[in-house]
C-alpha cells in the first residue's frame, strides 16, 4: 500500500475518514483548507480505485468512509507516527493548511 502515499493529500484524507467514521466532500473540504475540489475528486477517486475507501449515497447525500482494508491501512500507520512523535515531538505534525494536530492521545485509534 505504499502506493497510497503518492498524492499528497491521501493520508490526511485516510486520517480523517478514519476519525470522523464517514465524511460528505464538502465536509473534509472544510477539514483541509489548502485542498482544491478538483484535487479531493482526483484523490477520492483513486482512493476509492484502490479500495481504501468507498462512495454511498443516503437519502440523495454522497459520503465517503473507509473500507475494511482502508481501516487496516490506517491502523498500521499508528506505529509509524507514534516513532516519529517520540522522536520528533509533536511540531512535527502541525501543518497550517490541514488543521492536524496528531497528539499520543489520538494515535491511540
């Protein structure tokens, strides 16, 4: 799955599905201010192609969550920050253009 860390913005769109549950387009819109809606849809859909999320509709209502193997992925992420947050510190994960902020408390997921 190393694949999926080829678009920049996969991850925290992986991240965030992964902590809300499900989320419409114009919700992680709003999650990330520095991602473009032509980007979200490239990205969605590839997401989507590779099977790490998946599109429903409820009531006339687009939104997307991750699959089984979507969550997986994510959960294996979770060593990986927390080495890099214990070597690091948490500055290493603010980023101005996606209001993220990846604490010990909420890598535990």
């Amino acid at each position: 799955m190393v694949i999926a860390f080829d678009r920049k913005w996969s991850l925290r769109i992986i991240s965030a599905l992964g902590n809300y549950g499900e989320l419409s387009f114009n919700q992680i819109l709003k999650i990330f201010p520095g991602l473009t809606s032509k980007v979200l849809s490239e990205t969605l859909k590839d997401l989507e192609k590779r099977g790490l999320i998946e599109r429903d509709e409820d009531g006339g209502r687009i939104y997307y969550r991750l699959t089984k193997e979507g969550l997986e992925f994510k959960k294996s992420l979770i060593p990986m920050l927390s080495w890099a947050l214990r070597k690091y510190g948490p500055s290493i994960f603010k980023n101005s253009c996606c209001n993220i902020n990846i604490t010990a408390e909420n890598l535990a997921l």
